[in-house]
C-alpha cells in the first residue's frame, strides 16, 4: 500500500464522503457502487443493514428515492 500523507489521506476521505452525500441526495441506488463489498449501515431504530440481513441493503437502497441533509439527524 502507498504510504499516504495526511492532507491526502483527509482529501480523500472528504471527496469520498461528498460522493456518497451526492449520490443519497439522488438515490439510493447511486450510493450502491460506492459502498464497500461487505457493507453495513444502521439506520434510526436499530435497523441494521448488511449485504446478507433481510431484507438487504441493496434491496433497501434500491428502492431509496432521496435524501436531504435537512432529513438527517447528528
């Protein structure tokens, strides 16, 4: 592995997670090819999603149709 600096290392973590917020503002089925092989999300009431739960993320986040930051609570 490529020894990464930190500056590189936070801009390419900050680019990554603009990407993901761009792709839930359009849909869930955008975020899909940016989530890892084996991905796991929990959402608000302990709903945990993974590649292999039922029902999947994927299923889930296929039928996602959007998401604002004034919908998510930090």
């Amino acid at each position: 592995m490529a020894n990464i600096s930190a500056p590189a290392l936070t801009a390419t973590i900050c680019t990554l997670e603009h990407r993901a917020w761009s792709a839930l503002c359009s849909s869930g089925a955008d975020l899909l090819p940016l989530l890892s092989i084996n991905p796991v999300i929990i959402f608000p009431g302990d709903l945990l999603l993974t590649a292999v739960s039922t029902p999947t993320l994927h299923d889930m986040l296929q039928g996602w149709k959007m998401a604002s930051h004034q919908q998510t609570l930090i």
